[in-house]
C-alpha cells in the first residue's frame, strides 16, 4: 500500500569528498541522482541546504515530496540510535551533527542514518544477494575494511549504535603486527584494506628479486588498483598478494562465523574486481579454519550491487525500513 | 496475568553426568529441585520417562502441571531453532534427539532447548546481572569456554541455531599454538578454560624452578582447582596463572566487542571465583585493547546467580520465552 501512494525512498552517500543522493524505487533502480562536493560546507546547516536545493529537480521528476516514504544515509561514524554523525575524521564537522533530524525538518520526511557498511547490508537485503536472508555479514573492502553484520533479519547496532567493527579483529598478535589506523597492532584492516594490499605489495617486492610489473612503480606510490591491474596481466608476484590477502580474509571470516554463524558472508569494494584471485583463496581459507560444525555452511558472495550504484542504494534502503 | 495463572517454569540442566530439574517462580526463586543420572539411560525414551517421574512430587507441590507455564532445558550441542540436541560427544544419544518435543509429549506443556551457555545469558537476563541489559555477552568458563550472545535482546542463534561460540575464537596463529579440542589450533578455549588453565600451570612450573604449592602436586593430576586454591594461598606461580588468563581472556573480548558493542560482558563458571585474581588482569588487558570508540563503555561483570543454581534456573528461564 505504501510502495504504492510512496513508491520512491532518498539514498544519500555521504562520502569525505563527495555526496551522492539518488531517489530510488522498490526494486533497487535509482530513478534520478544528484551530487554536491561533501567539503565545500564548513557549515552542516549549508550543506543541508545546498542538498535539498540539488535534490529538488529529482523529487520534482518523481512527482514531488509526497512520493517519498523516506530518506537514508549512509555516513563515516553514522550512529542510527540517535541519528548523528560521530567525530568523523575524514569530514569537516565536529563533534556530533544531527544530519538525520536536519534533513528531517527540512524535507518533511523521515530520515534514517547509519554508518557507510551497515547501509551497504541493508541495501544488500533489500536489494542485492542477500534478499531473504536473516542472519549475513557484510564486508566491505575499501580504504578501510568494514562491516554490517545482520542478525534475525535486523541490523546489528549494539548498545551504543557503532557496532560491527570487525576490520578490528586482531589476527596479527606478534610483535611484528602492522600498526592499524585506529592506533591497535594487528588489525585486520591494515592487511585486507587497499592500504593494506598496497603495504603487502611493498613488503613481497623489498622480500625478493624476482622480477614483477610493480616494480616499474616507485614503491610509495603503489596502490592496491596497481596490484589489480599487474595480477590481470597474469604477475605472479600481483597473484601472491591476493592470495595472501585472501588467505587473511578467509581465516578471520572463519573466526566471525563463529559469532553469528550466518547464511553467507557478502564482500564489497574495489578488491573484489579481483575475483576468483581474492576469492578462491579467501574460500580455501575459510574451509581450512571453520569450526567443523559450521563447514560448508556459510556462502562467500560478492555483492550484487553495482559498485557506482550500491552506496547510493545501500543508504536508500533505509528509507523503507522507518 | 499469565505468570500469576501459571506461576512456574521448569529448568532442566542436562549434564554428561547428572540432570538436575528444578521448578523455579518469576523471581528465580527454586521452589523445588530433583535430579537423575544422565548415563543411566541409553534410550532417551526411558531417559524423559525418568525425568518425568522424578519431576511428579514436585510438580505435586507447585500445584499440579497447570500451574507450570512451561519447560526449558540447557543441554550440549542443543539447537533451539529444531529443540533436538545433536551429536553431542558427551552423551550416549546419539545423532539428532528431539528432546524438546518429547517432554513436551509426556508433560502437555511447552518445551524449549538451547546449549548450556545460551542458557545461561537467557538466566542472566531473566533472574540476573544483565536484567534489563538488550545487548551483552555471557561467557562461560568450564571444561570448555562457552558463550551466549543477547542482541537487540534477543539471544543470537544463527542461521543454524548453533551461533556463539566464542570459545573458537583464534587467539593464537603461531606454530606454537595449543591445539584445541575442536581440532584446530590457537582457540580460546584451549588456554581460558578449566584444562587450559591446567595446561598453563603445567607450561609455567616446567618454565622455571621458582617454589610454588603446585609443585607438590603430580603435573599430570594438576587441574585449576589446585591452581585456585594455591593461589588462594598467595602462591606467586598459582596468581601468574590467572595474570595470564585474564589478560588472554580480556584481549578476547575486546575482540567479541567490535561485534556487537556489548553493555556488558558477563562470566560465569569455576574460575570466576578467583575474583579479582582473574578479573583485574581481564579488565585492565580489556582496556588496553578495545577500539577506542568503545573505550569504558561495557562492564565486565560476574555473574549474578548462585553456582549450583546457575544452570536450572538459566534453563528454567527459556520456558517463560515460549
């Protein structure tokens, strides 16, 4: 009845330098998108302003605001208890924004937010692979590793709204452990993260002579996408990376399953383009380290969202579910 | 109005050795208890008419079946989702044995069955510490590490009805890595539970020839009895022990932590009664560890229901969820 009198929902993608907004139907096709550059407001109050001025062509085309049910946002240190963005280190504002409330007033619609991962597992289960499914881990792969663990068919915000923090899973407890972002050692985000593809690429290539594409690039400069596009070429040294990385990926989604013990796990992000070469070890590694009572249970899937397209729809999918 | 109908619940804790029933009111209060030998029934037929016969007299005293609202049991390897205990290596039943079903055949009142340490978080939630909690972890400490993981307030159980077993998690990836009973290596459970603390005292007096009252003992005979107990005494080696448990442990769960940002983590079972012994090296390993977003934010908390009590009213507690 709803998806009916209010066939449309908002997605915004709040990126540290872009933010995409998108008006999306029930069936995940983004019907109209929209983008403001995220740091040209020092101002949370002109940056809202500016986004519903930029939006406003969009929900015209779409028959105007009474066809929205909802608006959503996926955001850095999004907390969905209370709406806020949390002291985010890549964003302008400090402190805590009320982002979902602004937009709220604003546009006379209700407004959900929540962290970038947690919106991309709600897109995932209202749109993508992960469609029926009550109990799936989201992993996504990017400049950080992150993660929205769904749980009899809800979300997973904890106590506090910030939880499924899993790129922080220790695997790494010797001394000579990479130091994460966060400030820990050992994190599994400074290993499965680009930054931590690109760190292995740095490491495998001082390790050895052997000969590889990456080394025509200063080793400062390398990035994971350099490693993606050696290992197309068929670099052996580029494949290693994977597999390592993969191998790394698989052992701790072993040690997650134990927690929650989903129906699959869903990897998204810039290293999955890799494919079979991150996958096929990650799976082995799972199979390898699972407890043997939940072998073979769990699926590892890639997402089914277009990448240019899946935060966008990921933010959206809140929309449906206020 | 129900539980002033029906004013009583009943609790099974089924055991390797014993099963103990207990009819327990709203407050967690035994209003009665009995008990039968598990091993002495290799048909689970005669195991439930057992269980039923012993139960009648206090059952006769609560006022008859009607006044029982319903039963649950706390039994290894029990799926809550089918109430069948499944494979269970310490029991002579073996494959998948409808418990649940059964008692609910013989006694006309609703059944539910979970492991021991589900069990116990729903007790916990019920009569205990986490009263009113929505999000918090249950940790249980006996021959194994077991766990029981309240979200959203409600008990995880997976896609399988087999979640939470953080006594799996790797702790230890070196070549070195105690091998667990689960036949993987590095877990949890092989250095955090009664035979891993054994096994640490045994690793600890072999290291050095520093005195200490475990030396009177035969290593192969220590058990984390005698390691209480020496400690108890101030035993320097016999504190080393549980220095290094919870130090172990508290790093463990500032792993469970990014999970599901738990209010609080709650720890039940024999080592527990070291006290601060154990608990300050767990504390202070937990803040060392934690993400800092989560910084002082969950409590680390000794469970509030008696010992001997603990599992039947745990048990007892999933028959009011029914």
């Amino acid at each position: 009845m709803d998806k009916i009198a209010k066939p449309y929902v908002i997605g915004l993608d709040l990126g540290g330098t872009n933010s995409v907004f998108g008006i999306v139907d029930a069936r995940g096709e983004i019907k109209g998108s929209t983008a403001i550059k995220t740091q040209a407001y020092p101002d949370v109050k002109d940056y809202v302003q500016a986004g519903v001025e930029a939006m406003q062509p969009i929900i015209d085309v779409a028959g105007g605001i009474d066809k929205i049910k909802g608006m959503g946002i996926g955001a850095p240190n999004g907390n969905y208890y209370t709406g806020t963005i949390e002291n985010a280190a890549n964003l302008l504002w400090k402190g805590s924004v009320p982002l979902a409330r602004m937009f709220e007033d604003k546009l006379g619609v209700p407004v959900a937010l929540t962290n970038d991962a947690n919106a991309a597992a709600v897109g995932e289960m209202t749109y993508g692979v992960a469609r029926g499914m009550k109990d799936f881990i989201m992993i996504t792969l990017g400049t950080g590793v992150g993660s929205g663990i769904v749980v009899n068919g809800q979300l997973v915000y904890g106590s506090d709204g910030f939880a499924g923090e899993l790129g922080h899973l220790t695997i790494d407890r010797t001394e000579n452990a990479r130091l994460c972002g966060c400030g820990r050692k050992g994190c599994l985000e400074a290993y499965c993260s680009a930054t931590g593809v690109a760190r292995t690429a740095r490491e495998l290539l001082e390790k050895s002579d052997r000969p590889s594409l990456l080394r025509e690039i200063n080793p400062k400069d390398l990035t994971s996408l350099d490693v993606s596009i050696a290992a197309g070429k068929g670099d052996e040294i580029a494949k290693e990376i994977y597999e390592y990385t993969g191998k790394l990926l698989g052992d701790a989604c072993a040690n997650f399953a134990i927690f929650s013990s989903p129906e699959a796990f869903v990897f998204f992000g810039g290293l999955t383009k890799a494919g079979d070469l991150l996958m096929k070890p990650l799976q082995r590694a799972y199979d390898e380290n699972i407890l043997s009572s939940f072998k073979g249970h769990a699926k590892l899937l890639i997402s089914g969202l277009k990448g240019s397209e899946a935060a966008v729809l990921g933010a959206s999918a809140l929309g449906w579910e206020i």
